[in-house]
C-alpha cells in the first residue's frame, strides 16, 4: 500500500511561486550545449520540454529507436545494424508483452500505415560522409540513411512546425513501457559531475549519483553564505583541482583549495537528508529550491496544484488532478496509440470497457474554454469528438474544446476528490503501456514525477 504523506503547505506556496505557472520570468532559461559537427542542413532546436535537439534541413527533429527489451523478446534497432523500421504493414500483435498472445488483430488491421509511413528514415545523399557520431547505414532495401552514434535516425509525421517533439520523448517509461523514440541532440553544456534528469516540472540538474542539485536564496552572486550551521544540512557541491569554468558554470572559492560549482551565479549543494536519487526533499526548507537548466513551460492559467497524499499534482480549476494518457501498442513496430490520430480502441478499453459513454463519463477530457488561447507549444486547446477521442470536425455539433499536452487530451478521473490520486497508474501494466498517470509535480515515494 503507497504510504500517506502530506506536504507542508509552505512547500506548495513555494513551489507554486517558483512554477512556471507562477509570476512570468523576465528572461526565459534555456539550456546550453555543446556545438559538435554536423552533416550539411541540420541544425538544433531548442525545444521547451526536451530542451536542445537535432532537427533535418526541414527543421523537423531528428529521432532514434533504441533497442528495448519487452517480457518477451526486444524490439528497436540494434547499434550499428540497417534499421528495423521498415515498410512491412503488421496487422497483428507481436506477443512480446504477456499475458497478451501473438497473433491477435490489431485495431487498425485495415487502416494501418507500415513503420517507415509513420516514421519516415532520414536519408542520406549518395555523396553523403559520416561526420563526428553521425554516420550512414545502409537500410534492408539499400538506400542509405543518417545514423547518429551507430542508432538510425528517422522523423515523425506528428510534428508538423520546427522544433517540434510529439513524436516521441527523453521520459523513461519503466519495465513494461513501449519501446519508444526519443528525440536526440547535442551534448548539454554541463561539466561531467553533474546529468539532467526530464521531469514534468523542467530539465533539473542532478550530480553523477543522479542525487538533487539546490540553490539557497540567502546566497549571493557567486558567493556562498552557507556557514558551520548550514553544512549539517547541506553539502557544497564541490568542483575537481582540473574543473574549468564554462558557459553559464563558474567556479567559487569556499576557502584555499576548496572549489565549489555555481550555476548562473548561484553556488550548488546537494541535500544530506535526500535518500535516493531525484528526491525533492531538500525544498521543504525555506529558500532552497532545485536547479533547472530549463523549466517546464507555463501550464494554463486557470490550473492549479494541489496536495495528495502522495505528493504534489497539477490539477484542473476546480482541483482535480490532471492525468496524462500514454499508450503504445504491442505489434513489432510499437506505434503510439494515444494521440487523436490514432486507434482509440485501446483508451476505449482501459477507460470503459469499450463503452465510450462510460468512458467518457469515468475519464473526461479537461474542458477549455471557447476562447481558450494556447500559452505556449506545449499546451493547446483542441477540438475533439467527445465519444470517438479524434479529432471534431470543423462543423460538429457536440465537438469539446479540450486541453491536450504535447498534442495529447489530459483527463479527469471520475472518482477523484480535490487533492485524489486514486486514477494514477490506472490501466495495464500500471499505466505505463496503456493506461493514465497523474501529473505530478513532485512525489517523494514512487518517482513518479520523473
């Protein structure tokens, strides 16, 4: 059973003042990265949830599939090997996710695209020569496409603007996931002691254990005010004799021979009470907040967030938690199936048994106003046919104006109460296959919020 825990409401203010649904920031952060050579026409992007990314001549991301192994067996491309994203069309599932057999039809048997439609391969020019990581790999049916440290790279036709990630994501679905795309680019500009981990709060800045890097308000500008009493709490985050400042990194003297990293003119510590990598405890303490290379975007303005008992959640107006809807289905080429242009029948099964007014009555699509203005890419008001889940019509009667995040509708469990949870991790394999996870903004037990 997850344990009960409340947090303090001084942490909800301070996290909601810091959020970037909180006062708009004069300057928006981005993160740096490291230029490295490219093939001719590509660039990068940096998107607002993934951050920096590789983009084609087109501007349009560039995109990697990753060998992931499945209950049963693997399915991605192997490094350095032609591609497994082909034109064969598969019509039934692939067994690879038990208790499911092979052989059953898929939804869309009749309608369904072949891989390489939905993911197009970046090719290469017969003139093409590998530069850095990239490289070009030949393809099963000969031609020769861009590979990008030994994975083939492909893009996807749901990103329709320049620097958009719709496709695919850097977010880690555990164990029982699909295996997904990920979006590649450009090293970040961060010295080796430290990694960024993808949350729905913002790219946070980690140390090499993967433990949670803060800042304290009482600091000044590159200038550490944290004394004797202070340190039993907190420990600097200290910088190697060979560490050179970089970009936005600089480094400060604590004392001779002892240097400390700062981070746009803020000194980094790690927490002494945080227990396991990503922890957000160290926030409870007044003035001490995570480092963000950059956070997420401004959600809408009439949304709120709430206290569960197992964490901080983002949540609707009225204070209903705001569930996300992942799904991935189980034939070799693992298509997404959670976006409107996509099968609706597995969220139709997951949510109502097949019934789609009971679907929509036990997981309702957020509302958003008529005249509801998109603060950003990221989240969007859409027209959607309430029953079927795809995309309304331009003259439909009974369309519903919702709130999708990165081109997906969020939802509302039924069931919930102001401050509930009791949706997340609803569906198979607790909802990272096929299934709805809360929104969270920071959960101390399970790491959901990352």
């Amino acid at each position: 059973m997850r344990a009960h825990h409340v947090l303090s409401g001084l942490f909800a203010a301070l996290l909601l003042s810091a959020s970037p649904a909180g006062a708009q920031r004069a300057v928006v952060e981005r993160e740096g990265y490291l230029p490295e050579p490219m093939p001719p026409g590509f660039g990068v992007v940096v998107n607002e949830v993934e951050g920096p990314v590789f983009t084609d001549a087109a501007g349009k991301t560039l995109y990697s599939w990753p060998l992931k192994g499945l209950r049963n067996g693997d399915v991605g491309d192997r490094k350095n090997a032609p591609s497994a994203c082909t034109s064969e069309v598969y019509k039934v599932n692939s067994g690879l996710m038990s208790p499911y057999p092979a052989g059953l039809i898929l939804p869309d048997a009749a309608t369904r695209k072949s891989c390489q439609e939905v993911w197009p391969p970046v090719l290469a020019g017969k003139d093409a020569s590998p530069v850095g990581k990239w490289t070009v790999i030949a393809r099963k049916d000969g031609a020769p496409q861009w590979a990008y440290d030994g994975y083939p790279l492909y893009t996807s036709t749901l990103d329709t603007a320049p620097g958009d990630v719709i496709g695919g994501t850097n977010r880690r679905a555990r164990g029982d996931g699909p295996g997904i795309r990920e979006p590649i680019g450009p090293h970040p500009n961060i010295p080796p002691a430290f990694e960024i981990r993808q949350m729905n709060t913002g790219r946070m800045l980690v140390n090499f254990a993967g433990f949670s890097v803060y800042a304290w308000d009482g600091d000044g500008a590159d200038k550490s005010n944290c004394d004797a009493g202070c340190l039993k709490k907190w420990s600097p985050v200290l910088a190697a004799e060979t560490s050179q400042p970089q970009g936005e990194w600089t480094i400060i003297q604590r004392s001779p021979g002892v240097r400390q990293w700062s981070f746009r003119k803020k000194p980094l510590y790690t927490f002494i009470a945080d227990g396991r990598p990503k922890n957000m405890l160290g926030t409870d303490e007044p003035g001490w907040h995570n480092v963000y290379t950059q956070r997420a975007p401004a959600w809408p303005k009439e949304f709120t967030q709430q206290e569960s008992h197992g964490g901080i959640v983002l949540a609707d107006a009225a204070g209903k938690t705001i569930y996300l809807y992942t799904c991935g289905d189980d034939a070799l080429d693992q298509q997404t199936c959670d976006h409107p242009t996509s099968p609706q029948e597995y969220r139709l099964a997951v949510c109502g048994g097949g019934d789609a007014a009971r679907c929509l009555k036990t997981w309702r699509p957020v509302a958003a106003a008529k005249d509801a203005k998109a603060p950003n890419k990221t989240w969007t008001p859409i027209d959607i046919d309430p029953l079927s889940g795809h995309y309304a019509t331009p003259d439909q009667a009974n369309a519903m104006r919702v709130w999708a995040y990165r081109g997906r509708p969020v939802y509302n469990f039924e069931r919930d109460a102001v401050g509930d949870v009791e949706g997340d991790a609803w569906g198979e394999f607790f909802g990272f296959r096929n299934g709805f996870k809360a929104y969270w903004l920071r959960d101390d037990f399970y790491s959901n919020a990352g």
